[in-house]
C-alpha cells in the first residue's frame, strides 16, 4: 500500500502517494513513438512533470499514473516496473 504524505511545497495541503517510481515510463512512451511534447498533450500532465518522472521523480500522484497510462493504452502497472 502506497504511503500518504503531505505535500509541503507551500502551494497546498493537497495528498500526495509515493509510489513506485515509473520507471517505463520512458520505455513505453519511446515504444508508442511518441514526444514529451505528444504525450504531455494527449494526457493532459505537464511537459516538466514527463521530464521528471522519466529521471525517477519518486513522487506522483495517483491521478497522474492514470491519465498517462490512459494516453499510452496501457495498465498504471505496466508503467510501474
């Protein structure tokens, strides 16, 4: 199970998970033949936010896995390693 933790950026309380790293992320999107650029528009999620995540950005939260693997076709897992 995911920890919960509070995200102290000064901007909001919001909750944050930590989960797994996405760590094929990059694969994935390579396999799929698309740009940070292309799937920052077909998800909806941030350029910068792709960028980070594919360097192994540890946190992420739920909804984020989600729109990226509804972008990429695929299970949230299959981007989890």
């Amino acid at each position: 199970m995911p920890q919960i933790r509070n995200a102290s950026a000064g901007v909001s309380s919001a909750i944050v998970a930590v989960v797994p790293a996405l760590t094929r992320l990059l694969d994935v999107r390579t396999r799929a033949a698309l740009s940070q650029r292309d799937l920052s528009k077909r998800s909806g999620v941030a350029q910068s936010t792709i960028v980070r995540l594919e360097q192994g950005e540890p946190h992420v939260r739920p909804i984020t896995i989600r729109k990226l693997a509804r972008a990429l076709g695929v299970k949230p897992a299959e981007l989890m390693g």
